[in-house]
C-alpha cells in the first residue's frame, strides 16, 4: 500500500504499519514540484491526495483512473503519425475515417 506523502512523517515516528528509513522519507519530501506535479500527471494521480491524504483527492484520483487517458492517446497518434512514412498517410487517414464513420454509426443506431 503507498502512502501520501504528507503521512510519511508520521510513518517515521514510531508506526509499525510501515517502517520507514529517515533517508528515503527525506528524499521523498525534498523532491521538486515541478516533480511531484509531473509524477502526478503522467500517473494520473490527485496532488492534493498525494501530498496531503486529502480524501476528495483520492476520488478524484479514482475518477480520473476510470476515464481513458485521452490526451495521453492522442498525443501518442500525433506521435506515430509523425514518424509514418509521409506516402502512407493517406492510408492512415482513410482508416482513421473509417473507424470514426463505424463508431458514429453505431452511436446513432444507424446502419
């Protein structure tokens, strides 16, 4: 079980839940925000549950987990159609279409 930051110091003093080494829980609390937002952001976790337990955070945080990582998805499209040879995108393009005619069509009950 991971524990927000913010609780580490706690762990510290005494607990025999999870018995910490002072070095690592340091390291833990020193870390840059710049860090600790990217960290959150690429695993899509609540800032404000990791720093600070905040339980709304937590929900959040599960609620974020349950929608797909969109922007994450289509910057990685962006990616690999980057790198796909350029006389190979009109094929790209017209398989990109069809899945979106498939999709709008079984939205709408059509077809």
């Amino acid at each position: 079980m991971s524990l927000p930051i913010g609780k580490l110091r706690r762990k510290v003093d005494g607990s025999n839940e999870a018995p910490m080494i002072r070095n690592e829980v340091a390291k833990a609390l020193t870390c840059r925000t710049f860090d600790v937002v990217q960290f959150a952001e690429r695993h899509r976790i609540s800032v404000d549950w990791l720093l600070f337990g905040d339980l709304k955070g937590l929900l959040r945080t599960a609620e974020a987990r349950e929608r797909p990582p969109v922007d994450e998805e289509r910057y990685l499209i962006d990616q690999l159609l980057k790198k796909l040879d350029p006389r190979l995108l009109p094929v790209a393009l017209q398989g990109i279409r069809k899945i979106v005619a498939e999709h709008t069509e079984s939205a709408t009950g059509s077809g």
